[in-house]
C-alpha cells in the first residue's frame, strides 16, 4: 500500500502559500472549465435531478467552487492541505464574493484521507493530479473511484500533456496516462483540446479538457452490491449497451426514478463491460432490468416500457425511511456531548415543558410550544460538528409536520423570517413518521454536504400533525462527528501531506 503521506509534503506548499509562489492561481475560474458547463449542463447536472455535491481537491482560492456554486441546487466543497490556502479561500468566498456557507466551503483536509458519508455527483480536478509525485497516481484514481457516486462524473483538465521528465510539479501527464488511471471504473464521455485562449500558462505541453461518468467496473462490484444490501432494500439494475437505442430513450426516465426514490438503489451494468455478470443473469436482450431484495431476484423486466418499470419500483420500494429499518446511524454518534446545553434558545416554549428537556433520558419530559404551534429551536455545539441525520418522536397530533433547517446562523431566527429566508432544506416529517403506541418517530438523513462545518444549528416547526393548538416534541437526537483539528499548524509541518 502506498504510504500518501511519506510522498508529499505539507510544509512545501504552506511555503508557496505565505511567499506567494502561486503560478496556478488565474484569479478566477478556468476558463476550459466554465465552457464546459456551458456546452455540457445537461450531462453534468441531471434535469431529474434538483441538488448536486461537488467536490474540488487543491481547490487553491476557490475560483472554481465559486462557479459550481452559481448553479441553483449545488453544493460545493474544496480541499486544501494548507491552512494558509484554506484561509485564502475563506476570504475570497465569503468576504470577497459573499457566498453563503452553506452553498459552497473549504475544507482543511487531506484528500487521500477524507472521508465524507456519501460520494459526490461531480468532482473537479485541474491542478491537483498534475502536483503529485507520480507514485502517488494510483492512489489518486482509487479515491477519485471511491469519492465520486456511480453514475456521477469526474471533470478533468488534462495538464500538462507533455513527454515524460524529471520536471514538477506540476509533473508530466499523457492522455495514456488518463485511461490507465480512470478507465477500471470510469467510462470516458468527452475530450477536445483546450483553446489557446482557455490554457493554463503554466507547464508547457497541451491541455485538454475531459468528462469521465463512474460506472459500476467489475463482476465483484455488482456482486457486493447484490449481497450487502439490506433484506428490505430494493436493488434494481439496468443491464445496458452504448449501442442499444431503447436503452438510451429510457434512460432519462431511470435517472428520473433513481432521484425520486432515494431509498432505493439504482445501478446500471454495461453488458459488454461486465459479461460474466450478464451471463450469470442470463441476460439476451437490453435494456432488461432486475429487481433484487435479499440478494435474490424479486421481480424482472425485459424491453424498455416505462410505465411497467415505474409499476415495479413502486411496488417493490421497501420502507422509505431509515427508521423502518432500526436506528442505525452507521458510524455517525450521538452529539449530546457536543451541544452547548446553556446556550441552547427556543422561542415560544411553555414554562412548564422546556427545550432542555428533550435532550435528556426521563420519557416523561418533553417540549411544548407557548401560545401557538411554532417553534425556533437554536441548538450551539461546543465544537465544530458535521452532521449526519437527526432523530426525533412526538405525539400522534402533537409532533412536528415538517421543519426547516438553517445552520451558523449570526442571530437568532425570527418567525417572520421562517417564511422569508431560504432554509438549508426542508424536511417532510410526516411522510416518514412510524407509530410507536401513542408516538410517532423517525430517524431522517441529512443532506450530510451542506452540514460540513456546523456551529449550530437553527429548527422551525410551522406546523404539526393534527392541526393543534401546541407542538409537541418528546426526543430530539442529532447524529454525526466532531470536526477534530487535532494538529496545530506548527505540529503539521512535521507530517507530509499533499496539495
């Protein structure tokens, strides 16, 4: 295994920062990059789709994120190794071009090491694989294969294509290079030259811009996927050929029921790509898809019918929340310990039945609202958070309808301005909810990007279930990690990390 961290160097670039020594800054974004989500909007950014994660390594000041972030639905995040980089960016996002936290940050963080709870929908790469040593290109391409969701796309500016030599960074690359790195789990789907106009004046050679859409690679992948699922988790896959006609009429309307039911998983397998698969679901016509619970086959479909596929999702989905299942939060943790409990706010609550309440183990306790059904809920933590779902009960008519949320919030919401000011999203509670005697609860997962770098966290109750006069909420729980910054600038520049 390659040891990432032995074969860059921290100190390296934290130098290039503070002196100034930055060549691939161009003060803005590339400019190969903007026309490419001109030309390629509908293949980057599914219409089926409303949101997209996009992820940017050796983001530099973020000019990139800035650009992702100007489509309406994304939410972008940039690494870098350096704190003097990160600072940076920070700046030139949110003081500069005053781009809201939520929408796009900078994460200090080690690419070869992060490990967010879902993949992306887009990452960008343009100056960050061209700056590792070349021992460290395999180690790229598995995390580039790891981080980016099957059926999501990696965007890379192919710089700079030169023949091999002993100069860099940035370090010689070939188009040969490209395939031999990404082509085991990645399908190329466009490549042209950069313009004279578009290149990086940097690096010699030739630069070429290209897209690669994560497939699902190899027999064993497939396998695992069938097998690990669990026995109330719906698998459907779409065996596939890039020659076959119906497969691409019905493939936007896949996509479609894939961003619909995200409780289930959608997969799609290239028949001529993964033939010992194909033959051992003895496939001989596509498109054909099979519906998988349990590892076993519940149900299948031959031909490209859309309204037999939709019947067949639809009866076969499973439960649509995690609660229907248990609990389980994966390896995400309570964050009890992390809540600033003195400095918690909830506006509108009784004098009798108080927000601190809910946090605690006595089932009798519980919140209730004031003089009507609303409720703000501030919650601090103690320490930088990202959070990963939240838990919560109430009475059948009493509990909370839906809620919106809002994260690093400098004052405390008003209510007039739950109607008014955008929310990070807006959780359908009432659709999820399982009864429990007289309660109903639900374990709901966040859309973990936009929780990166949480401060606190703000909930608006508009309504609850029954209608009532009062809102109840029995148990609030919220899952993640602590954003541990276990090293200080002076201790880092004793390890070796990378750009």
């Amino acid at each position: 295994m390659t040891d990432t961290k032995a074969l860059v160097n921290l100190e390296q670039w934290e130098s290039a920062w503070q002196e100034g020594r930055t060549g691939w800054d161009l003060g803005d974004a590339t400019p190969a990059l903007l026309s490419v989500l001109q030309t390629h909007e509908a293949a980057l950014f599914s219409p089926s789709k409303s949101e997209w994660s996009v992820l940017v390594p050796g983001c530099g000041r973020g000019y990139d994120l800035a650009a992702f972030a100007a489509k309406k639905g994304v939410s972008a995040v940039g690494l870098e190794i350096s704190p003097t980089g990160v600072a940076e960016a920070e700046k030139e996002l949110h003081q500069v071009r005053n781009l809201p936290r939520e929408t796009v940050q900078v994460l200090l963080a080690d690419f070869f090491e992060f490990s967010p709870s879902a993949p992306f929908d887009i990452i960008y790469d343009h100056t960050f694989l061209c700056a590792l040593v070349p021992t460290l290109r395999s180690a790229w391409a598995n995390r580039m294969s790891a981080l980016v969701n099957k059926g999501g796309h990696l965007v890379c500016l192919m710089f700079p294509l030169r023949d091999a030599d002993e100069k860099g960074p940035p370090y010689a690359l070939s188009v040969e290079v490209y395939d031999e790195l990404l082509s085991p789990n990645f399908k190329q789907i466009f490549i042209r030259d950069v313009q004279e106009s578009e290149k990086l004046k940097l690096g010699g050679g030739e630069q070429k811009m290209s897209i690669w859409e994560r497939i699902m690679a190899t027999d064993a992948q497939f396998n695992e996927t069938i097998s690990t699922a669990a026995p109330t988790q719906l698998v459907v896959a779409d065996f596939t050929a890039t020659w076959c006609g119906p497969c691409k009429a019905i493939k936007p309307l896949y996509a479609e029921l894939a961003a619909k039911y995200k409780h289930v998983t959608f997969v799609t397998v290239d028949i001529d790509q993964l033939k010992e698969t194909a033959a051992k679901n003895s496939i001989q016509s596509v498109p054909t898809f099979h519906f998988y619970k349990g590892g076993e086959l519940v149900a299948n479909m031959k031909g490209a019918d859309p309204r037999q596929l939709q019947t067949l999702v639809e009866q076969h989905q499973g439960p649509k929340d995690e609660s229907a299942a248990g609990p389980s939060v994966g390896p995400h943790g309570d964050l009890a310990q992390f809540i600033d409990t003195r400095q918690i706010e909830c506006l509108n609550q009784s004098d009798d039945h108080t927000v601190g309440s809910i946090f605690g183990k006595d089932a009798k306790q519980y919140l209730e609202s004031d003089v009507d059904e609303q409720i703000i809920l501030v919650i601090p933590f103690n320490q930088v958070v990202k959070l990963h779902s939240l838990q919560i009960s109430g009475p059948k008519d009493k509990a909370p309808k839906s809620i919106k949320t809002y994260i690093n919030r400098a004052t405390t919401l008003a209510f007039e301005e739950g109607d008014s000011i955008e929310p990070i999203e807006v959780i359908d509670l009432a659709t999820v909810y399982t009864a429990e005697g007289d309660l109903v609860s639900a374990t709901v997962p966040l859309r973990f990007v936009k929780y990166q770098s949480v401060n606190s966290i703000t909930l608006f109750v508009g309504q609850n279930l029954g209608g009532q006069e009062t809102t109840v909420i029995n148990k609030l729980a919220l899952f993640g990690s602590p954003v541990e910054v276990t090293k200080n600038l002076a201790e880092l520049k004793k390890d070796d990390h990378q750009h």
